[in-house]
C-alpha cells in the first residue's frame, strides 16, 4: 500500500535543523534531528519523507535510510552540480567531508537492488500519474553521456544520440511508462559493446556483475518489456525509434507478449503492399511437410518505405495535427497503409502479420521524414496512429529535466553499481515530482519545492575546480 500524504519519519535537511554525525568506517551515515525551534514541516515535506519511508524498503538495512533520503535531498535541491561532493557541501555545510563519504558509500558501495527500488518508485508514482488519464504507452529510449576517460564502465566511442554522432560517451537503455502528460523510466540499463562486454580485466576493475554478458539494444529493452509484463505494470503501446523497431526479432518479441506497438523504422525497411506481393508456396506433392515459405521472382519483389512514399498518389496524403507546440500547432502531412514487413519471409516461413505502415512527409520536404510499422487495430484512424506514434516526445521533455535539474549524466564514479545506484536514485527524485505535479502541485520543479538547504561555505571548491582538494 502506498504511503499516504504526510507521514511520520526523517525530515528533509533545513537551515533551521542540527545535524548529529554518526560515522562508521564500515557504513556511515547521518542521522538527521529536529531542534526544539524548527518550525513544523511544510505539507511537501511531510510528503517527501513519506516517499523516503516507503522507497526504504527497497534498501533492505536500517542503516540506509538515512543517506537514501539525504541523496534524493541533495538531487532535488538547487544546484548547479548533482555529483556527491557538491551535494554533500549543500545538505552538510560543517561536516562536508563525512557527508561525502556517507553518500558516496551508499552510491557506490551499497548492495542495495536497482530494480527492487525501481519497483517501489514505480508503485508509489504510477497511481498519481494515472489519476489525469490512463497509461497510454510504454517508451523504449536510449540516451547517451558524453565522457572524456576511458576508465569508467561501459564508456566507448559509440554512437552518441545527444551529438548525433560517434563519440566517447556511455550509453543506457530505458523503459518508460507515459501518460498523455508525463512518463517515467521504470527500467535502467548500461549497454556494453561487444569489446567492452568481453574484456575480463576491465570488468574486474569497474565491478561488471558475471550475469552481464553482451546484449545488443534491442535485446536489453525487449528484456526490460517482458520483466514489465511480468510485473503487471499498465499496458501501453510500445514505442521505440528505429534501432528498434528496424529489429524484426524486437518487434515479433513485442507482439508474441500481445503488446501493441508503433515503432520508427528504417526507409529502406520492405514491405509487401497494394498489388506488390510474394508468390505463394511451392505446391505439395503429397509426401512430407507442407511448404510454407513464401516465393520471389523479378516480377514478385517486395518495396522499401521510401519508394512506396514516393509511389502514393497525392490523395493519400492528409494533413494531420498532434499536439500543441510551445509556439504553435505540430502538423504534418501523413499517409497511412496496410502492409505486411517482407524481411526474412522468404528464408523463414509464412507472411508476417499484416499492420500499418505510417509515414510523414512534411510540407517542403524533398522526402519523407519518418516511417513507423504500427502493430494496431485494422480500424484505427489517421489521427490516432499519428498522436501515438508522436507520442515518443514527452520522455525527450523529462529527459532533459532529468539530466539538467537532477544530474543523471553528473555522476563520477567509474563502476557498475554507482552508475546504476545513480540513476536509479536520479528516477526516484524525478518520481516525487510527478507524483507531486499528478496530485498536488503542477508547479513542482526543482527550486520551487519546499525542502531547504544551509548555504555552501565559502572555501568549498567543487573537483575538478581551481584549489580544489583531492577526495577518493
């Protein structure tokens, strides 16, 4: 049962609180104690340690609590740095060094699971989240951190979303459940490359757990759909961009889990469609199985995308709008088509499963902008599949609300379970802002939230900076 709003339990660090060290070697933490002149809590705040009780079941020892509720604090509060050392000098100005190493143990150290808290973060937002409207899609998204080192894990020169360009960088896979209003990862995932994933020396270094072995994308986030479907989590269309959905074994994992899905694909992606089809099996002869694949010849080929786009008659093409922009209405022209993916079909077996085929081409473009293959129903209108299918957008806007205002990309250690520990912790801030936009104040963000902090002092240096002292 979640908690309800208010609560009883640790409250957030103020100006106006005194702080009691309890330091241990083999796991330290602070414990947090009201002075007889702190003013009562805000509402906000009694709600966020009513959070805090409830995420502390997911990190299984007593002792964890305290550094939990201090790094959620200190990743909520404003700041320009969401690393540990900056957020330690924010939450404990007088003790800044013990703070770090409280957090930092309990980031990088801790053997607390990722996906049994994620599991609570998820329990306590979604409820909140689905009282505007339904879950409406379940979000396959990768996103990217741009890396100087070679050291910390996982880091390649890889293909680099955020540049759009190959660059040393780390990359994660997520899964995120969206409302038509908001979302939030509910799975997290490094990806290692092939190099990265077979190199026992590098994964000793940084802490690579031996069940990580090497996963392309779509192999992590299929994984990370069946483990959702598994958890009962609300149903949504399954969205992805083209890595993805250009992966025929992604798409068939996602329908043999009798999900719906819109998923972007490559234009040179074929398909059979209109008066293009494959001829039918060789006839059986009376011995032996039946054949089943189908057959092709210079008259039966299948077509790419873009072709087919630029084949349609112009009376196929219908201007469509799908939501409103921050300066105006998002339209496009868009045609919508029955077809059945032709990839494999005849080395495999039987013809794919019909579904539609959506494409976009912009007024004034010279060529298509976007193609998706849409696992929906037969009667499903051109509207629909467009908002759907554009719906991809919201997880771009909280992305970036996680990497700017709570640090998702701003970690610096260089192991496994940190870069975990992190943005899982980065997700469960983020989860107390959508449970408190859904229930209670839309104006929730980062700054403008009751929990407060005593000022940095003044010799403090971040690492890195000019003068600054060395910390492990």
């Amino acid at each position: 049962m979640n908690p309800e709003s208010g609560g009883k339990g640790n409250a957030a660090l103020s100006r106006d609180r005194l702080v009691l060290l309890c330091h241990k070697k083999t796991n330290p933490s602070y414990n947090v104690f009201v002075a007889a002149k702190s003013p009562a809590p805000a509402p906000q705040e009694k709600r966020f340690t009513a959070y805090m009780d409830w995420l502390a079941q997911a990190v299984g020892h007593a002792d964890r609590k305290a550094p939990l509720q201090n790094y959620c604090t200190g990743l909520l509060l404003d700041g320009e740095r969401k690393s540990v050392e900056p957020m330690a000098a924010r939450l404990a100005p007088d003790h800044v060094q013990s703070m770090h190493e409280s957090l930092h143990h309990f980031v990088a150290q801790s053997p607390w699971s990722d996906s049994e808290m994620l599991g609570q973060v998820r329990n306590y937002v979604l409820p909140a989240m689905q009282k505007p409207g339904p879950v409406t899609a379940w979000i396959v998204d990768e996103t990217s951190f741009v890396k100087k080192g070679t050291h910390s894990v996982g880091v390649a020169r890889q293909y680099c979303g955020r540049l759009g360009k190959k660059e040393n960088c780390q990359v994660a896979v997520s899964l995120s459940v969206a409302t038509a209003s908001a979302s939030l990862p509910i799975a997290w995932q490094l990806y290692l490359t092939e190099e990265w994933a077979s190199d026992a020396e590098r994964r000793e270094k940084v802490d690579v757990p031996e069940e990580v072995q090497f996963q392309t994308k779509p192999q992590i986030a299929l994984a990370q759909i069946r483990q959702a479907v598994e958890d009962g989590v609300p149903p949504g269309v399954v969205l992805a961009d083209e890595v993805y959905g250009s992966n025929r074994e992604f798409r068939e994992g996602v329908a043999d889990l009798k999900l719906e899905y819109s998923l972007a694909v490559r234009s040179n992606t074929t398909v059979w469609a209109m008066e293009r089809q494959p001829l039918p099996p060789k006839p059986w002869r009376g011995k032996g199985p039946k054949p089943t694949r189908m057959r092709r010849d210079q008259e039966h080929q299948p077509i790419t995308v873009k072709q087919l786009a630029q084949e349609l008659p112009e009376q196929n093409w219908r201007e469509v709008a799908w939501r409103e922009g921050s300066k105006e209405t998002l339209r496009s022209h868009f045609a919508a088509l029955r077809v059945r993916p032709a990839y494999g079909d005849d080395r495999k077996g039987s013809l794919q499963p019909e579904q539609w085929l959506l494409i976009e081409w912009p007024t004034g473009a010279v060529e298509p902008s976007g193609y998706w293959l849409a696992r929906l129903p037969e009667k499903a209108s051109l509207k629909r599949l467009v908002g759907i299918s554009k719906h991809r957008w919201v997880i771009e806007r909280d992305y970036e609300e996680l990497k700017q205002e709570l640090g998702l990309g701003q970690y610096e250690g260089r192991n496994w379970r940190g870069f975990h520990h992190h943005g899982t912790l980065c997700i469960a801030a983020y989860g107390f802002l959508m449970a408190e936009r859904s229930r209670f104040s839309p104006s929730a963000h980062i700054g403008n939230i009751e929990l407060r902090s005593a000022p940095i002092p003044p010799d403090f240096r971040p690492r890195g900076a000019k003068g600054s002292r060395s910390t492990a």
